[in-house]
C-alpha cells in the first residue's frame, strides 16, 4: 500500500466499499458489501482528522483507538494497525461488519459533524482485519504463564468468546460451554451470511481454540449438567447466555399457523446455508417461498427477517412499525439495504388483530394507522391510534421481531439464588461484574438485555479482569447486595 498523508478530508470524499446489485444480492446469501482495495483503503483512512479528541474512540464501547489504526494503515504498517485494532477488540472483523457505526463511532465523526462525511471506520476495521487473516498475522497466542486455575464459560457468543480469550491470555484453562452444535450464539444463528458470512466467525473461533480455549458444544447446562457442578469444576464461572426468549405479540390470533418468532426463522435459514436439513423448512412452516409475510417491528432482527424472506422467495414482505422511519431502533443503513431488495415499510401503523382461515393458519393482519404524539417517559413521542383507519393487510406467514427477554435462569440453572431484576436479567455488582453467587460473574445481555454484539465484547473483557482479580484475591469476594 502506497503512503498517504493524513488530513485528506479537504480533496477526497468519502467512499464506502462497492455494494453488489441489489437483484443479485436478492439472489444468495453472501455478504453484500465488497472490501476495499489497498489504494482505496490507503486513501480512505488518510481522510482522518487525527483529532485531540477522538470522538470516534469515546462513543465507541470498547474504545478502539481509531485514529491510530487509520494512522498506521495510511502509512502503509497493516501489521502495525492490526495490532493496535485487536488490543482493544477481540472481534474487530466482526463489528467492522455489523457494527452500527452510523450511531457509534462514525456518527461521532467530526467530519461527519461538518458535513465532510465521516471516515468509513467500519470498513477499514474489516479491511485492516481481513488483510491480517489473509497475510498470516493472526496466530494463535501462549500465555506467558500457565496458571492452575480453570474458569467456566456459559454461553459462546460474542461476550463469551471475549471474556475467553481475555482469561486464556492471563494463562487460565477456560471451558466455553454451550447449548449449540457450533461457537458464536447469535453470530453464527441470529445474523444473516448476508451481513456475516458465517467462516468469518469460524475462523477467529478456531484461533481460540488453537489458543487452548476448549469448546464444550450441544451441553444445556441446568439439563445436562448443573451449575452447581460447574461451579465445582472452576475457580469461577461467566454467564454469557445473552437472551433468546421471544417477546410475544399480544394480539388475538397470535397462536395461529404461520405466526413465527424471529429467531426460530433465522436460526433456521442460517442453518440451511451452512448445510444443515431443516425439517421446519422442509415441510414449508419456515419456508417463505411464495408467501406474502409480514414482518412486526422495527429493530436490526426486523430488517434480517425482511431481507430473508426477500431471499427465500416471498411474493410480497412488508414491514409494519408503530412509530415513523425517524424513530426507527434499527440502523438506517440495514432499511436502506432492505428497501433496494424490495421489502416494502408500512410505517405508523399496529396490529390489532391476526386473522385465520378456518384451518387455524394465519390469513392476514387487520391494522391501525397511528400518529405520534407527546413524549413518554423514555423521551419518544408516544404512538396512538388514528380513529377510523383500520384496514386489513394480507399475510401468509408473520413473522414476530418485537425483541428479545431473559430466559428464567433461576429455574433453567436450578439456582433460585441467582438474584434477577424484574425483566429477568441478571443483578451483577457494577464495581465486579459478579452475581449474587459468590464466584459467578455474567456479562452481555443477559445482564443489558438485548443490545449490541461490540457492548458484549465489552463487557467480557471486562469481566475477564474482574474474574482475575477475584483468583488472584484468594479468598471469597462479597457477594453484590441489592444491585440494580
């Protein structure tokens, strides 16, 4: 890569990597974005402003050191960058992919803030990454020391594999077990090949496991083995289960054939692209082909389900939010890319009822149109029906993407010590990261509830000092008392 001056922002534009046709991408399941290429990738990082204050870095949750990566790839020292890249992020290929980085660092961009448009931060983090895979630099690491102590991993994804990695480092045995056939939890299941090509996260897991990260897979902890036991096998334990329990549409019909949560819909069109046989597809109760769908919600697993069902086929797919495109959870960029595919958005309007045949198998969706009103409590204006504008919509499959809750971990862990809020979440002493059981710490979701995949990095890394911190102690920490 040639060497490039920083401050380039004046005489260059931004530029994101090449996006394929939307009618070919409607095609398959593969990645939708290109990488950049050395020259581009040269000039795009030199736009960076080198700031005193590196908004980018503040508004990021593990606090990448951005303007120091975009510096060194600039100047052509891709090993370097990578380096800096991954001291701070266990899965930089991973969130420079998924990351929303029009609400992170790239929002907090101060060209963006000036209208010179921010640096494509993202897509130099998978540049930079992807470049290191490709040239060998990612290897597998040895511990200075090997400690004696083991510590237990509930739960592979993303707060898991970071909090594993951390521990592996400072020299202890760590054990990830998990209730799936592979590592990742909703890197591999929940987000579409599309957006994360599923080698992508089978490569960095390998990584780990050449590092001594032993995988425990298909093992239900509170069924398979309790943990009581776990806890007996380690100096201490990490819960990242983060959450998979759908929340419901509370509307009559919800119960008819045809009502389907999102994550079973996902997890089983990411199952079919790496290979797996489906039965729920194979006899057409997740098979989208043909089928006019509606999806209900507004958030990132929304737009999945929208630019899945485009792929498998649906004649028509149509998205139906409460509240209007400005108000959306999700990120602009993922609806942008939904509606090039052809998902249509039906907004400021709510379901009311779903109707049936008289073979129980969902028929359509009757809906009101809403307006924004006054503010609630958390700020949003609150939406409220418009008298006399219900119509009903056509569906032959609804897809559910209204969020996620906490699984009653208590009674799944046989551990009704485990103190959770009233959502279900895990208390946790902000000051440890540790339960109300001495030794057991959680992270991630299960903790935040539904949230980003870079937050749960964030806090497995931390936990992983945390957890440190208490070995090293030697002795029983006191256990959090009525933490929020």
């Amino acid at each position: 890569m040639a060497q490039q001056k920083m401050l380039q922002f004046t005489k260059l534009d931004r530029r994101t990597p090449d996006k394929r046709a939307a009618a070919e991408r409607r095609e398959d399941f593969a990645e939708i974005y290109g990488g950049f290429d050395d020259p581009r990738a040269g000039e795009q990082s030199s736009r960076c402003e080198q700031c005193g204050i590196p908004f980018c870095s503040v508004h990021c949750p593990v606090h990448n050191h951005i303007p120091d990566w975009l510096m060194l790839a600039a100047t052509g020292r891709l090993e370097e960058a990578y380096a800096v890249s991954s001291s701070t992020n266990t899965l930089p290929e991973i969130c420079g992919r998924i990351c929303p980085q029009d609400r992170l660092c790239e929002g907090a961009c101060v060209l963006e803030q000036s209208d010179h448009g921010a640096v494509t931060i993202g897509a130099m983090e998978k540049y930079i990454t992807d470049t290191a895979f490709e040239k060998g630099w990612v290897k597998p690491f040895t511990p200075r020391v090997e400690r004696p102590e083991s510590v237990g991993i509930i739960g592979a994804g993303p707060g898991g594999l970071a909090a594993a990695e951390q521990l592996r480092r400072l020299g202890y045995r760590v054990d990830v077990y998990d209730r799936y056939d592979r590592a990742g939890g909703l890197l591999t299941y929940g987000i579409p090949g599309f957006k994360l090509e599923k080698d992508v996260v089978a490569r960095r897991v390998k990584v780990f496991e050449d590092s001594g990260v032993v995988f425990h897979q298909n093992v239900d902890v509170g069924g398979d083995i309790s943990l009581k036991e776990l806890r007996r096998r380690h100096n201490a334990i990490v819960i990242a289960t983060g959450v998979y329990k759908a929340r419901a549409l509370d509307v009559c019909g919800a119960s008819l054939t045809g009502v389907i949560p999102a994550l079973e819909y996902l997890t089983c069109s990411n199952r079919l692209n790496m290979g797996d046989t489906v039965a729920a597809f194979t006899s057409g109760r997740l098979d989208a082909k043909g089928k006019k769908v509606v999806v209900i919600g507004g958030g990132d697993t929304a737009m999945d389900c929208l630019r899945t069902a485009v792929r498998q086929g649906a004649t028509s797919v149509k998205c139906l939010y409460r509240r209007d495109r400005a108000n959306m959870p999700g990120s602009q960029r993922e609806v942008d890319n939904a509606i090039e595919e052809g998902a249509e958005f039906v907004w400021l309007t709510q379901p009311l009822e779903l109707t049936g045949t008289p073979e129980g198998k969902v028929a359509g969706v009757r809906t009101v149109k809403m307006h924004l009103g006054l503010p609630d409590a958390s700020g949003r204006q609150s939406p409220a029906p418009v008298p006399g504008s219900e119509t009903l919509m056509e569906a032959d499959m609804v897809i559910e993407a209204l969020g996620f809750e906490a699984e009653d971990l208590p009674v799944l862990f046989g551990e009704p010590e485990l103190a959770v809020r009233r959502s279900g979440t895990v208390k946790i002493d902000p000051a440890t990261m540790m339960t109300s059981l001495d030794g057991v710490f959680a992270v991630g979701d299960i903790v935040r509830g539904a949230s980003l995949v870079v937050w749960a990095v964030r806090d497995g890394r931390d936990a992983a000092q945390h957890v440190h911190n208490y070995i090293l102690q030697g002795a029983e920490t006191p256990s959090m008392a009525n933490a929020g």
